[in-house]
C-alpha cells in the first residue's frame, strides 16, 4: 500500500472569510493557521502547501484575556546601535490592528521557504470590508 503524496497540480483551493469581532487572538490564530496550512485536508502533505486562503475581517475588533493588552509587547530593530523599538498590544491595535493578527498566524506557521508561501495566502482586514468578493468566499466558522 503505498502513501498518498498531493501534488500541485491536484490541491483544489477555496476562500474562506472569518468575522474576529470578539474572538480571542490565540485561538483565532490557531484555527486560521490551520487552514492556510490545510491541516483538516484528507490530502494533507505536510511538505506541500495544501491549504487555502483565508480573509480576515474586523481585526480591531479582537479580544484578549488578562493584562496582554499593557503587558504584551511587540519589538522590531532599526538595524542601528540601540534601534530597538516596542510598542504595546493597545498601542498596536490602534494603529495598526492587522498586523496584530499577521504576527500570531505567521508565528503558528512553518518557519522557511514553505511558511513563507503559506502565510501568502493570509489577507486581513481592519474593518468590515474586503476586496475578495470575486473570489466568493465561504464564512468559516470558528
């Protein structure tokens, strides 16, 4: 009996849409990095990306439990002597609320070349409105 390997050719793609008005970040995260990795597929190959796209709306919109909101920091590098900069989880939701949810899926994803292709198909959305309607997404439920 041999194994089942999907190849390019054979993964048949959907679009999904996911409201996150109050839903908490993490387990948000964990359900949307699971699909753009195909995980809940029967073809299922996990050095190929099987996986779909997936549309996330109302990202300011996400919920988080405890004192994250102060106490969770994010940093980045200006590449210079002392350049490193932190903004907290507040202050990044109110300037840039998708790339709160950017930042834990693409942590939940593969690390490479691989991940880097699957987080590709990640497309979110401050508000309510997306520009995908041509590809008709289906509401996914989490």
């Amino acid at each position: 009996m041999k194994s089942y390997v999907a190849t390019p050719s054979t993964i048949e793609r959907k679009w999904y849409v996911v409201d996150a008005e109050g839903k908490t970040l993490g387990r948000l995260a964990a359900e949307v990095a699971s699909v753009l990795r195909g995980k809940k597929k029967p073809i299922f190959t996990p050095f190929i990306d099987t996986g779909d796209y997936v549309i996330v709306v109302n990202a300011e919109k996400v919920v988080v439990t405890g004192k994250k909101l102060d106490q969770k920091k994010y940093f980045s590098h200006t590449e210079y002597v002392g350049g490193v900069k932190e903004v907290s989880l507040r202050e990044q939701l109110q300037k840039h609320p998708e790339r709160v949810i950017e930042h834990a899926v693409k942590g939940m994803l593969p690390k490479g070349a691989l991940g880097d292709q699957m987080y590709k198909k990640l497309h979110v959305y401050a508000g309510p409105d997306h520009c995908h309607q041509a590809q008709k997404p289906e509401v996914l439920d989490i």
